[in-house]
C-alpha cells in the first residue's frame, strides 16, 4: 500500500503549467551555460530521486525517451513505478541505449563515454544526463567557454564525477556528438551542454 502511494503521488499538481515553467528554467540554463535558474515548481518523487530531478524528468521524459537509471535509483521499485506513472518513460537496462540519464551519487556515475552519443548525421539522439548535485555554488570552481558565454563564465557545483574535466575534454572533442549535461541541486538547475568547454585559469 505504502509503494502504491508513493507511485501515484507526487506528480505536478498542475501539469501543464508545472513543465512549462520548469522547460522554461531548463532551456534558459542550456542557453546560458553555467547559470543557475531556479525551479519553483517541484515534484514530490520517491527517494533518492530528488525533487528537482524528478521535476526535470517529468517536463522532458515521454514513452519514446528511454531513461538508465543509476545503482541506486534501479534498486527502487517505487521510482521506476513512479517515473512509469507520471512520464509513461521506458527504460533502458544499458546507459548507451538512454535518453536520458540520471545519476544520483555523482562519484559512482558510469563515464560519460558510455552513454548514448548520438551519430554525426543524427547528433541529437544522445544522452543528456541529469546528475543530482549538492550544490551549484560551493564546489571548485570551473571556468567556462563557449556559446551563450561572454569571454568566460565560473560556476561550482558539487560534488562531480571523478575526473571530470577530463572527461568533459574527451566529451567536447567529439563535437558535434556528445552528451549534455542538467545538474539538479535544490530548488535549482544549471546546464552543461556540449559546446562548452571547460578552461584553465580563465585562458
């Protein structure tokens, strides 16, 4: 009975408006790598799917977007029944055949390598990850470039996958393949998308 509700509720309470604004919020970031933009309408998702993750994957997930789900949200019978009832999302038993990713300890997330990285005739059909972080301000600072940025932008989120300025390099010189990145911290989200490059010291 407890996992009978913990599936049914906690959907938006209004739908239509709650994936509006939370789209809004979520193209906004994309346009604008590296800026936080608040997510006031939350959903209410079985742990240890956060809120703001569940948010983002009931505006964007759908039954033609197959979504992988990490270790700890797979053990979960209620999320997987809750992602079923309220995005009617399949999912996808290998990262390379995702949607949509998302990864709710950033330290034990797969390499980005191993998602779906879409083709150079068909860039699109890759993954974009949403990874749950703790923050967007109080981790090591990152310096980025690219569109939608003037000269240089810093943002901190944390915590991030190991080594992960690394494998962000190995993910931009794949351009135009590659994966896109959503961080959900609370009550907030910020964009990494592919064309951004990571720099040292501001150069």
């Amino acid at each position: 009975m407890m996992a009978s509700a913990e599936i049914v509720e906690g959907g938006f309470a209004e739908p239509v408006f709650a994936a509006q604004s939370v789209f809004r919020a979520v193209m906004d970031a994309m346009a604008q790598p590296g800026t936080v933009h608040s997510i006031e309408t939350v959903a209410g998702p079985p742990a240890p799917l956060s809120a703001t993750a569940g948010a983002v994957v009931l505006t964007l997930a759908d039954a033609d977007t197959p979504v992988w789900l990490d270790a700890n949200l797979a053990r979960s019978d209620a999320v997987k029944g809750w992602i079923s009832f309220h995005a009617g999302a399949p999912f996808a038993s290998m990262a390379s055949d995702a949607s949509f990713g998302i990864v709710t300890d950033p330290g034990l997330a797969p390499p980005l390598s191993g998602f779906t990285l879409g083709t150079q005739e068909y860039p699109d059909r890759s993954t974009t990850l949403i990874l749950q972080v703790e923050t967007l301000t109080g981790g090591d600072p990152l310096t980025l470039r690219g569109p939608g940025i003037r000269n240089t932008r810093s943002f901190a989120p944390h915590p991030l996958p190991g080594h992960f300025e690394m494998q962000w390099r190995e993910n931009g010189a794949m351009f135009p393949r590659g994966i896109d990145i959503i961080l959900a911290a609370p009550n907030a989200v910020a964009c990494l998308p592919r064309t951004t490059r990571i720099v040292e010291g501001g150069a």
